[in-house]
C-alpha cells in the first residue's frame, strides 16, 4: 500500500486558498515552491516526500548557485560540492580533421569557480529542509492524482483524496508532466538515438578541480570533479554500447572509464550505483497555458552536455517567482492570461537558444561530413585562440547576458 498523504495543519482547502501550487519535488519544484513562498504568494507543495536513493549529480553554474543563496540553500550544501575551476574540451574521436584542446579557466572572467558539482540527493535534502522551514508554504505529502483547469482556478485532487485549489498551477512534475497534459499544452520530442551512462568513480591522481570532456564519435564523455578524488562520469554513446557498459563489472568498467579518460587519472575506481537512460530534445508549443506554468523537465529536456538542464530548471523557478510577486504586489491575478504570456516570453528566449546550442553542437560532433568537421575545428580554434571570445563564451555558458537582474 502507498504511503497516505501527511498533511500539514496549516491546510487550507478553500478556492481561493492558494495563490500557487506547486506540483512536483524535484530540485527544479522545490526551488520554485520555495523561492514563491518567500515571494509573499501563498503556495502548496504537491509532492510525496521520497528518499532520493540516486547517486547522480548536477553542475551547478554560477547563475544557480546565486539563485539558490538567495533560497537560504546553498549555505546548507556548499561544503559537500566541488568547485569547478577550468573546463578542458579534448577532441577524441579520432578523425581526419580534429579540432585543438581548448581550456576555459574561471579566472579569466573574475571568477573562483564557474560553479560546483553536486550530489543531486544532497541537493535535494538540502531543498527541503528549507521548504520545511517556510510558513507560507503549506506541504502535501502525496501525489497529485488529477489536475483540472477552471476558469478562475486550478482544482487539484492528490492521490490520498485531498482537494486542493490555487489561481497558478507551477507544473515541476517532469517530462511526462500531468501538468502540461492538463493545460493542453503540445510537446515536440526528437530522439537522439544515443543513451548517457552515469556513474562516480575515485581516483588515484586529483583533479584539480578541472572537468574534462572528451568528444568521441559517438558523444562526450565528461569526467566531472567531486568533493576528495572523485569524479562523476557522464558517459554520451550508442545505446547498445551504453547498455554493454553497465552491465560490465566493477573492475572492467573502470578499465573502459581509465582507458577513455586516457589515465589522467591514474587508476580509478567504479562506486556503487549505475544509470543508463536514452536521450531526446522535448520542448512544449507553450511554457505556460489555463493557469499552468511549467518548469524543469515539464518544459524542457534537453541531453546533458554543457550542464544546462537543471540550470535552466532554476531559471524556471527565479522567473516563475519573479513574475507572481510583481503579479500579486500589484493586486492582479496571478493565473491570469497576460502573466502565463510575461512567462512563456521570459523563458522561451533561454529555452530554445540553449536547446538550438546544444543541439548543433551534438550534431557536429556525430557527423562524418569532412566540411562539418572543418567548421566544428574551426570554431574552436577561434574560441580557443581569441581572448574576447573565449571569455564572452564562458559568461554566456553560465547565464544569458540579456537576461535582467532579479530583484531581491
């Protein structure tokens, strides 16, 4: 029997109880639930409270680390992650024309870090014991079961029979979003036909704090620095190749993983805990529609290569807020039409360039074509050997320069 709903005695279930709800607990929900408590707006967390059993991690950019020191959250976690000092990109994949190594260090650009690598499970602790704290943030332990659409609300029913209404619906309930079903919103979804293998390993040489990504014929291959002489591994390939992987043992895995990274690390070895899953670019026709705004993957699942995806989940959380303070501090609604339209043109800039980046630079790796070779050396030598564009690349990858300052 699944585990009934734990409600806290705060719950109010009237109509108009709830400026906004939040349904789902991942980083990207619980960060937007606490970032719109803290906005004054009166929210309810729609999220069963689960152990978080994956070994899995996120580089956190610059940008999201800002972010989540104004949640009151980073200071809780910032001793169990990894600065991330300097990016190296190694062309490995062995073709004709290759393009240079090219190293990004975070000094050139006035910074101590890009930014820090993280546990997603210590993330995640950290998130709700903020959320915990927030008395403006009513929690309801369960599932949402149904989500319906009205005209002046969101009526919600959660899986243990609560009812719950609110005037926006924040859909952080992932890529196969009840959220977005519910608001009719579209998905166009492109299968990359490659899978990422995701695993930790530690290692007989240190880091340095540099994470190296090696560019294969079939993906990159990413060695991401972890707190003491670890690294996560991000492993890009074909989907067989993926699956042959993981279902080798320790000491073989860490033999492809020593081989792959060409032993800069020494011997290494395999921890516990492995994960495979297939590729794709999702992106919804509308970031927001009848009193649903979506965040996270419910608007965006993109393959993990320049460590965007929960990045741009943040964003989805600062912006959400952002926008439902100024909505309610003026006295308006906050589900109302023109505040889902300031929403979907806040982030469909973000969304689409970074997905259109990611996406051409996948592509130019896998292709065999001698001229798409030629352009992919090219521009990393360019990136690489020129000084403004080098740094302005750096700034760009941590966060949008046209992006405006959140007010605090």
């Amino acid at each position: 029997m699944p585990r009934r709903a734990s409600i806290v005695s705060r719950m109010n279930t009237e109509s108009d109880g709830f400026d906004v709800a939040v349904v789902g607990g991942g980083p990207a929900g619980l960060s937007a639930a606490i970032a719109l408590a803290q906005a004054d707006s009166r929210t309810a967390l729609i999220a069963r409270r689960l152990p978080y059993a994956d070994n899995r991690t996120t580089a956190l950019l610059g940008a999201s680390v800002d972010f989540l020191e104004d949640l009151d959250v980073w200071p809780r976690c910032a001793g169990e992650a990894a600065a991330l000092k300097t990016m190296r990109l190694v062309d490995d994949t062995g073709r004709l024309i290759r393009a240079p190594e090219v190293k990004f260090s975070s000094e050139e650009i006035g910074r101590d870090a890009f930014g820090y690598n993280i546990e997603n499970r210590t993330l995640i602790k950290a998130l709700e014991e903020r959320a915990a704290e927030l008395s403006g943030l009513t929690r309801f332990d369960d599932d949402a079961d149904i989500v319906t659409p009205e005209d002046e609300v969101v009526a919600i029913r959660t899986a243990g029979g609560q009812q719950v209404s609110a005037r926006l619906v924040v859909g952080a309930d992932g890529r196969h979003s009840m959220c977005r079903e519910a608001a009719g919103i579209e998905v166009r979804r492109r299968d990359l036909q490659q899978s990422a293998l995701t695993f930790n390993i530690a290692l007989a040489r240190a880091h340095q704090n540099v994470s190296t990504e090696f560019h294969t014929p079939h993906g990159p291959c990413v060695f991401v620095p972890l707190p003491g002489d670890r690294c996560s591994v991000v492993w890009v390939t074909a989907p067989k190749q993926a699956e042959r992987l993981a279902a080798l043992g320790d000491d073989e895995l860490a033999e492809a993983a020593e081989k792959q990274s060409h032993s800069i690390f020494g011997r290494v070895r395999v921890e516990a805990g492995r994960h495979v899953f297939p590729l794709a670019i999702e992106r919804p026709t509308q970031f927001a529609r009848r009193r649903v705004a979506l965040v996270g993957e419910a608007a965006h699942v993109i393959p993990p290569i320049g460590a965007q995806g929960l990045n741009l989940g943040l964003r989805d959380a600062a912006d959400i807020a952002d926008l439902v303070r100024k909505t309610i501090a003026s006295g308006a609604d906050p589900g109302a039409p023109e505040m889902l339209r300031r929403y979907d043109w806040a982030r469909r800039p973000d969304v689409l360039s970074r997905s259109f980046v990611i996406d051409v630079a996948n592509r130019s790796l896998l292709s065999d074509l001698l001229p798409m070779q030629s352009l992919r050396a090219a521009g990393m030598h360019l990136i690489g050997g020129i000084g403004p564009l080098r740094r302005l690349a750096m700034r760009e990858g941590l966060s949008p320069s046209w992006r405006l300052p959140r007010e605090q």
